[in-house]
C-alpha cells in the first residue's frame, strides 16, 4: 500500500452541530472571581451565543481569544462579561469524533510525469481540522495511458478516517497547454511593491505544477503611465500558454476627483434611473462587500486614499476602507449620511460605519449602513439596520457598535433588511 500524506490548511466550518453538554458553576454572584461556565461542542460548530451560557443582557465574550479554537480538539479559557460588569470564564472542551465528509473527483494525469498525491482524488471536503490523505491500492504504471481504479481514504488530526472512497485515474498523452482563466488588470502606486500574480487563475487539463513566469521588463515602477505584463504558464509535460495585461502605476497622491471619476463608472454599471434610494444603497453595499475582502489593519489618515486603495487597488481593508468607499458612493449619488466611530474603550479597537437617510429632509428615514465583513456567529447584512437591530447586536458583542447616540438622529422603527439570528435580542 502506498502512503502519500500531506497536511491540509485547517478549514472553519459554518453552522454546525449543536452542543452536547452544558453546565453552569456556581450559585449566585461571585465576588472577586469569575464565574466558571463548562461547555462542550463537536469541532466545526459555532460558539453558542453568551446571552445562552449567562442569561444576562450585554453578555458578550471578550474580544482577543482564538476564534478558530472551535475547529481543534482540546480545552480552551475564554472571558465573558454582562452589561453589569460580571465576568465568567468559559471552559470550552472541543471534541472531534466525526470523520471527514468527503466526495471524489475523477482525476486526469499525464503520462510519464511523476503520480498523483492522494489529495488530489477529493471533490470536497467537510472537515474543521488538518486531515491527510492515503491511497488504499498501489498505484497504476503512469508509462501506460488508461483508465484506472483508485482507493484511498481521508483521517483527521482526531484519527477519525473515512470509510474506502473510489475515484477513477485516467493517464493520458498531455498535448493540450495551460488556460488563463483570468489575467486582471492590476493597479500600484510609484515606488510600490507589485504582486504581480494577485488575482491570476490558470488552469490545466492535468495534475501536477503549472509553473508561471512574469515578464514585467517593461514595467517602470517608479513612474505613473500604463505598462504591459506577461505571463508564460508551462505543465509539466511542456505545453505552454501565453496571456497578457496592463498594470497601472499611480502618484502617491489620490485627489477626490480621480476617486470620483472611479466611482461614477461603477455607479453607471450598478446603479437604474429606476432606484430609490434604499435600493441603491443595497446595491452599493453589494459591490463594496463583493469588491473588499477584509484585512486587520489600514492607514486611517486619509479616507479618500482608504476608498481607492480598497476598491480599485488591493482590494482589501478594514471596517475604516468600508466605510470610506460608503461614503465616496453617497456623495456621488447625493445620499445624506452621518460618520460614526465607536466610542473609545467599549470594545477592543475600533470601528467606524456611518448612517444614511433614505428619505427626504423634511420627511428623513434613518439606517445604519455598514458594509464591513461582520466576524461573528451571527453572519448577516450589515445593510440599512434599525437601531434595535444594532442594540441587538451588541448584546452578541459588547460594545462593537457602542457610541454617544445622542449626537445621532434616531433610526425608523421599521425593519427593512431581516436578521433572524438576532430577534431573540430585540
């Protein structure tokens, strides 16, 4: 038997089993500790919600521990507190005694190139820890093309295994060369460093490595024009494809004029003479939350340069880069809107989102408006929400939208964008 492991990134699973044990320590208020919740859960599921463990309002953990402890087996300390200040200590013990779910795809290999690894064979695969893969059967000889059975099984970190899983092995003469499925247009500024690669996607009618080179000979860094790339993709059988793009180097200085000029072309593809407003903040926030993967950090210095950066650059930022390139849209499309900023100390870090009137002057309609990647349990639109549903919120995570409302209009009771995972909050 042939064995071929290899470790796998871990993969976070969404949804997920429900608890199996809980059980509350301790009777009544505990002064000078915390109270000691036990709690045990199948690895992949979510955290249950704090105000399920504690029972009190504001119940929310603590910003700062291992999200991702959920999907490896062991015994984790998380803090909690409540609105009043109470604190807890979660002993979360995560269990792994499911195998991997998996499904197989048909593998194509060329012929005299080396064998496939046994991860190759899985379609999909449901697993919240690192697995490996092994085959069950020797391998065919890959001199001969044909087609071939294939065993093989998938084990967890847990040792949980699947049962034997077939696919078939096609070993074939490779004369067809590499497809660039997407070669994007790419975007620096002067004096920057360049990833070329970002966002190019190359694929192959064989296994094995498809080795791609750049030629960006052409390309000067250090002066703002439009410049040519190319890129070579050669298997390993030797067939080769050619592609080709433009890269945009820009001043370091972005005025509000070329960010409108971006912004405006994105508003002629998404935005129908037909729409009201509420209807072209939805699409808005759409392309912002499609168009802006979230990272940690950003430069908060200026919002103009935070909006161009994220939507027609990286790619990328934090809840600062949202809410800038919310605000670039509503001043295009002449929405009124009101900053807000968490209020300092109510919550690790800081946040920022703004408020935008679907209404008229006289007549205003106010929505919370934040197009930020929200990371919680409770996944859903952050688009045009009542201020219950913000209040709501908060009772999942302390203070991430806590600011002086007072200085903020109040938003219109009625609820236009569904948050069943928070009506039990409101």
């Amino acid at each position: 038997m042939a064995l071929f492991h290899k470790p796998c990134p871990r993969r976070a699973l969404t949804g997920g089993l429900a608890a199996v044990f809980l059980l509350l320590a301790g009777f009544g208020s505990m002064t000078g500790c915390a109270k000691k919740i036990t709690y045990t859960l199948e690895a992949g599921s979510d955290l249950p919600s704090p105000y399920r463990l504690v029972g009190a309002d504001g119940a929310a953990y603590v910003a700062g521990f291992d999200e991702t402890c959920v999907n490896r087996p062991g015994t984790y300390e998380i803090p909690m507190t409540d609105a009043e200040g109470k604190r807890y200590r979660l002993m979360l013990t995560v269990r792994d005694r499911k195998a991997p779910v998996v499904t197989t795809k048909h593998v194509y290999y060329a012929r005299g190139i080396g064998e496939p690894d046994a991860l190759d064979f899985i379609g999909t695969i449901v697993e919240a820890d690192e697995y490996t893969a092994y085959f069950e059967c020797e391998l065919p000889d890959m001199d001969q093309i044909g087609d071939y059975d294939v065993t093989f099984r998938v084990e967890d970190a847990s040792g949980n295994k699947t049962k034997e899983l077939h696919s078939i092995l096609t070993v074939i003469e490779d004369t067809t060369p590499p497809v660039f499925r997407k070669v994007p247009e790419l975007s620096a500024y002067v004096g920057e460093a360049i990833a070329y690669r970002k966002g190019l996607a190359v694929d192959d009618n064989c296994g094995g490595e498809v080795d791609i080179q750049v030629d960006s000979s052409g390309v000067d860094p250090n002066t703002p024009g439009d410049y040519e790339v190319r890129f070579t993709a050669t298997d390993e059988s030797g067939n080769v494809s050619w592609a080709a793009t433009t890269i945009h180097i820009y001043e370091n200085q972005i005025t509000e004029e070329e960010l409108n000029t971006k912004i405006d072309a994105v508003i002629a593809q998404i935005i129908t003479p037909d729409m009201n407003k509420e209807a072209q903040l939805r699409a808005v926030y759409r392309y912002v939350y499609d168009h802006i993967a979230y990272t940690s950090d950003s430069d908060k210095s200026d919002w103009i340069r935070a909006a161009h950066d994220a939507l027609f650059v990286a790619g990328s930022g934090d809840c600062f880069n949202y809410f800038a390139a919310a605000i670039a849209f509503c001043r295009r499309l002449g929405i009124d809107y009101r900053e807000i900023e968490r209020t300092p100390g109510a919550a690790e870090g800081t946040h920022f989102w703004i408020m935008v009137n679907i209404g008229t002057a006289e007549e205003p309609r106010w929505y919370h408006f934040d197009c930020t990647h929200l990371r919680a349990s409770y996944s859903h639109s952050g688009c045009l929400l009542t201020d219950t549903q913000i209040k709501a919120f908060n009772r999942f995570r302390a203070g991430f939208y806590a600011y002086d409302s007072s200085r903020y209009p109040a938003t219109d009771k009625t609820i236009i964008t569904p948050t069943p995972d928070l009506e039990k909050f409101y």
